[in-house]
C-alpha cells in the first residue's frame, strides 16, 4: 500500500506541506524520513496507528498525514481546539 492508500484506509487526511496543515488547525506529531518507497510506506503505517489510538481514547477528532516526497509527518485535529497564541 501507499502512504496515500494507508491515510484512505484510516480515514485520515492527506496534506503535502506541514503549513497546509497548521492552517487546518492540526497539531504535528512525529517525522520520519525513510529512505525509500518500501520504507516510507513503513512510516506512514506506524505513524497513523499512533495517531488512530489517538481518536479512539477521544484525543483526536480527526487524523492526518503530511506526505512530502522524501519524508511522512503525523497530525491531528484535537478535540477541543488548541488555545490561540499570542
């Protein structure tokens, strides 16, 4: 499977720039930078189980992965919304 297969099977969102999804309101978690297409795939399936185990204990509202062309970031949208900052 693909990282793109991967985030579609765990209904998580797709974004290919970390602004992208800043500006959804998601909160980055773990990078990897795999070496290549076999591994990148690896990464993209342990970062997203982390982050379902993160919507079902009720942390997360949604999950998301940022896929850029040599490396695969985690985010989610929390639950209650992050406090704006200053």
């Amino acid at each position: 499977m693909t990282p793109k297969e991967i985030a579609a099977h765990y209904e998580a969102k797709v974004f290919e720039s970390p602004e992208a999804a800043k500006v959804a309101g998601f909160v980055l978690t773990e990078t990897e930078s795999p070496r290549n297409v076999w591994n990148k795939a690896s990464a993209a399936q342990a970062i997203v189980i982390k982050l379902a185990e993160k919507r079902a204990s009720g942390i997360a509202r949604e999950i998301g992965l940022i896929i850029e062309p040599w490396s695969v970031t985690g985010c989610y949208l929390p639950d209650t919304p992050e406090p704006a900052a200053a």
